[in-house]
C-alpha cells in the first residue's frame, strides 16, 4: 500500500492522540453548574477515543507502517492544538467543536486519498470515523445554542 497513506494516517494518529488527550485534560478540569454533564459527556468521548486511536494505529500497522508512539512525536506532527490552560465549561466545548470540526475535514481528506489509492478498507474507517466525528461535533454546537 502507498507510503502516502500511512503518512497521512500517522498525521491523524497524532491529531486524535492529541484531541485525546484534550479530553481528558477537560474530563479531569471542568468545573461549573455544568460539571456533572459535562463530566459525563467528556468520559464517553474520550472513551470513544481510546479505540479510534487504537482502529487507525491498526489499520497502519495492516498497511506495513509503523505507528507514531511517543508523545513527542504526536506533539511534533498534530495539526490540533494542545490545551495546557484550564478554559471555561463553554469555551473547552467550543475548542473540542471547532477540533471535531477539523477531524472531519481530515478524515475526508485521507478518505478521498485512500480511495484514490483503493484502499476500501481505509476508506470504510474514514467514512465511520467522519461519521462520529460529526456527531459529536454537531451536539456539542447544540450545547453552545
């Protein structure tokens, strides 16, 4: 398979490592009368995450690549943005829409790239990972109102 496309999944291993981690950050700091949802909210998306990350480091290793793996490296190569401040409630759920958003669009990117190369089997991950993505995207917005 093109070396191409495991390039360009390792970009997207590193922004979902990234945006993990983000949730996480969120999860562990959020505070306000929308604590207890949001809370909540954070753990089944970082949840969700953990296996996103694991599917696309998989699907690289299916590809003959080899997965980033260190914080470093994801750091070095993710195109979304770590987030060391503690922001509030409505300005983390408007960061991890407008990181969703991002998502989106790069999974459309290497799905249009995978397909190209056809690779249907990447392309199948990308259509579900975009899917999802815009879901949350699209409840996290409605939250904001």
């Amino acid at each position: 398979m093109s070396n191409d496309i495991v390039k360009e999944m390792n970009l997207l291993l590193a922004d979902e490592m990234v945006f993990y981690q983000k949730l996480r950050n969120f999860h562990w700091n959020v505070r306000g009368p929308a604590f207890f949802q949001l809370h909540t909210k954070f753990e089944e998306m970082y949840t969700a995450s953990s296996l996103t990350v694991d599917q696309i480091a998989e699907r690289i290793r299916a590809l003959g690549g080899r997965p980033l793996s260190t914080m470093k490296e994801f750091l070095d190569s993710s195109r979304i943005s770590e987030q060391s401040d503690v922001p509030s409630a409505n300005h983390m759920v408007g960061e991890l829409q407008s990181d969703l958003e991002k998502l989106v669009e790069f999974t459309n990117g290497l799905r249009k790239s995978a397909g190209n190369a056809g690779d249907d089997t990447t392309v199948a991950l990308m259509d579900d990972l975009a899917d999802a993505h815009e879901q949350d995207a699209w409840m996290l917005k409605a939250w904001l109102g």
